[in-house]
C-alpha cells in the first residue's frame, strides 16, 4: 500500500486498506510457499500458450503440402501470426486485470485458449488456421502480460528477480522446446495432433486453474473487503482507499484501457527499451521459423523429427540465462540495501550485465550466419543458437524487471506494452527471414541482424545513466 494510501487509512474511518504492513491477506505477506503456488502456477500457463507458437513448426511443409500452397512468405506467416495475436491481446488482458483483477482474466483466457486451439486442430484450409492461429495467440498471451503483475503484487523488490526468472521460463522456453516434441508428433503422427496434445493439456491446467489460481492484485483483494464489510455493517459510505474516488468505473476502465499504448508511446524508457527487446525477440522467431529450412532440407538434410532436435540448444542458453541473470539482479539490489540505501530501478542495469548480454547477442549472430553459410558441422551453429539465447534473456530479464520497478503500480500495462510492441515485430520480422537469406546468403543476411543488434545494445546504459532523470522529466497521468 503506497504511503497517500496508508496516511488516508489512518485518518478517515471509511478508507478502507490493509490491517497494517502485517496483514496476513496482503499478498506481500502471504506464507512463501502459497506465493510459490502461485507463481508456477501461471508458469505452467506460459509455458504452455508459447507453446502454440513453434510447437508445430516442423509440421510446416506437411500443413502446406496438405493444403496445397507453395507460397514462402505464408509458410512463415502460419507459425508467426500466432505472435500477431500476442500483440493485440494484452491491449485487453492488462487493463482487464487493472479492473477486474488478475485471477478471472487468467481463467477465461485459459478456456478461450483450448477452444481456439480446438479450433485449428479441426481447420479445414490456410485461412482458417491462420484464423483460429491469431485467436489463440489472442487468448495465450494473457498469462504472459499479466504473470508479472502477479509477481509484482507478491514479491519485494528484493525478492522479485528470482521469481520472475521462475515466471519467464514460459515465455521463452515455450518457442523453444515445443518443436521437440513438435518434430516426432508430426514425423510419426501428423500435425492435427499437435494442437489435441495441446488442448488436453490447455483443459488441465484451466481446471487446475479454477481451484488453484489465488487473486493477486491488491485493489481487488481490498475491494472486496469493502463489500463485505458494508454488508456487515450496514455502512454504505466505506470505500477503497486503493482506488482513485475521483474517476467513475467506467472512467477506470477507459483509462486502463488506453495505458498500454499510453506508456508505450510516451514515456522514452519504455519505448527505447520496448524496441531492443522487439528487435531481440524479433530475430528470435525469425531463427525458430526457418530451422525447419535452415536444418532441413536447405542446408543440414534433418528429417522432421530430427529438425525438432534443433531447439534444444535454444531452451539451454535461455534457461542458463535466466537463473544467471535473474539472480545477478537481485544481487544488485541486496547490495544496495547492505549499505542501508534504497534500491533504484537503476540497479537492475548493472554495467556488466548490459554489456555480457549486448555482446552475446551479437557476437552470436555472426557465429550462427557464418557456420551456417560454410555448412560447418551442426554442433557450431547450435552453440551459437545457445549463446544467442543466453543473451536474449540477459536483455530480457534485465529490461523487463527494470521498466517494472519503474512502474511497479502498473507493472502489467508495461509489460503489456512490451509485449506489444515485441510481437508486432515478432509477428512480421520472421516473414522476411527466407527471403533475406535468399537473397543475402546465412552470412551476411545474420550479420546485418548482428549489426542491428549492435547498434541497440547500448540503450540500457543510457537509461543506467540517465533513466532517474528521464522518469522525472516524463512523468504522465497513468
């Protein structure tokens, strides 16, 4: 609870907050184990929407033969349109869970997922897949927009590193795993059964999610204190001192409606920052969606079960990228604290963190091209993939728990705004992938990624330096 809001509490009698800083309904005080419940709870729901979105990647030149097209770009589109819906469906999910917490957007998003998903199983030509592709997209990104709303409503900044490494395994392991399994299923069933395992596994975690998923997000856990207690007493005039009382419903949910897009385009960190990230994760599903080509028949000869093998080095270089630098960040802030300061968003940019990640990324990408232009042995190219990934996720987890302490109160509107902005180029990137190849070789079509990574890399240091100063500067009514 903010300090205007504890100091309303204590001398107006109808203000209704927290019992204190000890009150055992706040989230914040919640026994370790019901937080971490929690949290791997929703893990599981984003590792299994990411899931959808390369899952069936191998299965690609099965699904065009069936449905009888040639077309490149198309081929492409059907796996990244998946991410097209990632972008749009935060705009809803965030605001949605700002109004009416997180706990019901959670769960109607996992139902609408196992329908949609139900749906492309079922698709009878490339419109309609691409179609209920986009819907489940829509549906799956909730968990990944909303999830760090609900570590943020759970976790002390100390805390809030370690947990969100925990939470972002989903959203960068679901692309990356998903066409190892995706590979045999296809080679040895067919693609339809990519997307029925899904929906059994969508219905499971949804009915585990209806008993399971505890309501995180502080104004709604007070707001419902306060009709209880108008109807205990009788008391109509209580009200909930975590909500502003001068806005209506309705100017709230238009308000939070527009955040996203408002913190996207209006504040300078998140739009520099939302960039790097896009352009990352950008080349990231342009790599996912051309190593059926790139490992396959084009270059390495792979069967389609085989293809799958060849996203496994990117679930390594993600996960040993998460614990490390999930870890580094809360050390930064504990160091602050030894000293008796307080901890700044600022810290989450540490110098060398930025620098181990910005050279990664890009040093990898050069790696990747070339090994893969001279037709090196696999091995090379997939250690490469590795390190790409290990960086991604330095810049990822770096960025990502940085604009969230910046804007803790709305930590799900920024991330709905990163998520945005990173899945529209997520989404269209990769559609110029095979023919950027075609044109420019592996070589130098991955160098002039490298380059693009290189030019964007020193933008976390800016803010290092200069990010206090800029949230001053900026500073709009949210």
């Amino acid at each position: 609870m903010s300090m205007a809001a504890e100091s309303i509490v204590q001398t107006d009698p109808n203000a209704i907050g927290w019992d204190g800083p000890d009150d055992p309904a706040n989230p914040m005080n919640w026994p370790d184990n019901k937080k971490w419940a929690t949290v791997i709870l929703i893990s599981l729901m984003t590792i299994l929407t990411p899931l959808g979105s390369s899952m069936f990647a191998p299965g690609v030149p099965d699904i065009m033969a069936e449905f009888k097209s040639r077309d490149e770009t198309l081929a492409t589109f059907v796996v990244s349109v998946y991410v097209l819906g990632f972008a749009f469906g935060p705009l809803l999910a965030a605001p949605m869970s700002e109004i009416y917490g997180r706990a019901i957007c959670y769960n109607v998003a996992n139902v609408a997922f196992v329908i949609f998903t139900v749906g492309t199983a079922l698709s009878q030509n490339m419109g309609m897949m691409i179609a209920f592709r986009f819907l489940m997209g829509f549906a799956g990104s909730t968990p990944i927009t909303n999830g760090s709303g609900s570590i943020a409503d759970m976790f002390p900044i100390e805390k809030r590193g370690r947990a969100m490494s925990v939470w972002a395994m989903g959203p960068m392991l679901g692309p990356c795993i998903g066409p190892v399994a995706g590979g045999y299923l296809v080679q040895y069933l067919n693609w339809r059964w990519v997307f029925w395992i899904m929906a059994m596994a969508g219905g499971a975690i949804s009915l585990a999610g209806l008993f399971l998923v505890n309501e995180t997000y502080h104004p709604k856990l007070v707001g419902n204190k306060v009709r209880k207690l108008r109807k205990e007493t009788g008391n109509p005039d209580l009200y909930n001192a975590l909500e502003d009382q001068t806005t209506t419903e309705k100017m709230r949910l238009k308000l939070a409606i527009i955040r996203p897009l408002k913190i996207l385009f209006m504040l300078p960190s998140v739009s520099l920052m939302s960039l790097y990230v896009a352009v990352i994760y950008g080349i990231l599903y342009l790599m996912i969606s051309t190593f059926t080509f790139v490992f396959g028949a084009n270059q390495y000869g792979f069967s389609t079960g085989t293809v799958g093998l060849s996203y496994i080095p990117t679930g390594i270089g993600c996960i040993i990228g998460m614990v490390l630098f999930g870890a580094l960040t809360d050390m930064e802030v504990k160091k602050r604290q030894k000293k008796g300061e307080t901890p700044v968003p600022e810290d989450r940019l540490a110098i060398y963190m930025i620098v181990l990640a910005g050279v990664t990324t890009t040093v990898s990408l050069f790696w990747y091209g070339w090994s893969v232009q001279q037709k090196v042995h696999w091995i090379c190219p997939m250690i490469a993939v590795a390190v790409f990934c290990f960086g991604l996720m330095g810049v990822m987890m770096t960025v990502q728990i940085y604009l969230i302490d910046c804007y803790i109160q709305y930590a799900a509107s920024v991330i709905a705004a990163l998520t945005v902005f990173r899945s529209i180029v997520g989404a269209f990137l990769p559609m110029a992938g095979l023919s950027m190849y075609n044109k420019l070789g592996y070589g130098w079509g991955n160098s002039l990624l490298g380059f693009l990574c290189l030019i964007l890399a020193p933008a976390p240091l800016f803010f290092w330096k200069y990010g206090a100063r800029i949230r001053a500067r900026f500073q709009i009514k949210l």
